[in-house]
C-alpha cells in the first residue's frame, strides 16, 4: 500500500512539474506553433499573383496590389466565392483596391463556388491553366498561408509556385495568443490544417 501511495505521490509530482514547465515556457511553444502555420518565401517575378479569398479587411488585396505596383507581377487574378450577401467576394475586393488608390485594371475577376481552400485551389488552378499562366504568387494571409501552399502544390504539380504572406492585423505568429481575434484565427486555421492532414 506505502509503495502505490509512493508512486502516486510520484506520478503528481512529474504531472505538476510538467504542467509547470509548459506554463513557465509557454511563449516559446505558443509561438512555435504560430510559426508552423506561415510560410513567407517573398515575392519574384512572375506570371501573375493569385489573391485567394477568405480576407475581409483587405490585406492580401492590397499586398498583391503592392506587388503589382512593384513590377513583380502584370496582374492580379483576384479569387472570390459567391458568399458576401449574394455578391462575389472577388468584387468587393478589387472595389476596396480602387478605393485605396490602385488601378481597376490590375486586377482579374475569378468568381467561383468554392466552399473551402482545396475547392478553391480546383477552380482558381482552371482558371490559370486557361490563361496560360505557369509560374504565380500565392497571395494569401500569413496564418493560412502554409496550408494554402500544401493544397494548392498537391492540386498544380505543373506550376511553379511561390507564396506571398500578407500579415494580419490580429495575428501575430509569435504573439497570437494575445488578442481574441488571433485565438480564434490559431484555432480555426489548426482545426483545418489537421482536417486537411486527415484526407478531410
């Protein structure tokens, strides 16, 4: 009996200290696994950027616009699923780059369907190959950038492709867990990298 109350005293001994430690480090793995979700390889000359969509505060419309003004790029293809109260999102998202000073025509419209990332990447892909585009910037926001990368690889083995983070006002890879914004993006974004992982 003394011996099984040792090695419980024991195992809440380690259990505590554990907890302990990960409380006392917690920046440095918080922080690792914000990391993990962004992958930023700058931009290059290319054929076109891709804006994918899912961004309604208009950072990465804005970012492949900078590119564009940069000389990296001609144009724009600007991804938009039809879900904003019935409007694409591709429209919504060129008007509020007209609006910030950049010219209409820099852009491309590509309205489509696409419910999630990989539907998205099946259209926008078409939509390159019918344009003739081989090599583009994946433009995209930093905390859904590593995913968008996997799929959008994994779907157009025939592409070069080279990803361009735009940040967020909300996340910060190493600082994410500060705000409630940056809680929900880490979470939703690690839900999905491990559906994606699961073949979900």
């Amino acid at each position: 009996m003394a011996a099984r109350s040792s090695r419980l005293v024991k195992l809440f001994v380690c259990i505590l200290g554990g907890v302990v430690l990960l409380a006392a480090t917690h920046a440095v793995w918080l922080a690792a696994l914000g990391r993990m979700l962004v992958r930023d390889e700058g931009p290059a000359h290319a054929d076109m950027a891709v804006v994918l969509a899912g961004d309604f505060y208009g950072n990465r419309i804005l970012r492949a616009a900078e590119l564009v003004k940069q000389g990296y790029v001609p144009k724009a293809l600007v991804s938009g699923p039809h879900m904003v109260y019935g409007l694409y999102e591709c429209d919504l998202a060129i008007a509020f780059a007209v609006r910030h000073g950049y010219p209409e025509e820099w852009f491309m419209r590509a309205p489509n369907e696409a419910l999630s990332t990989r539907e998205e990447a099946a259209a926008i892909l078409a939509d390159l190959r019918h344009l003739g585009v081989h090599r583009f910037l994946l433009v995209t926001s930093d905390y859904h950038s590593a995913r968008a990368t996997r799929i959008f690889r994994a779907a157009g083995p025939d592409f070069e492709i080279r990803v361009v983070a735009a940040p967020d006002q909300y996340f910060s890879p190493g600082g994410w867990w500060h705000n409630r914004e940056g809680q929900k993006l880490f979470f939703m974004e690690w839900s999905k990298t491990m559906a994606n992982l699961a073949g979900m």
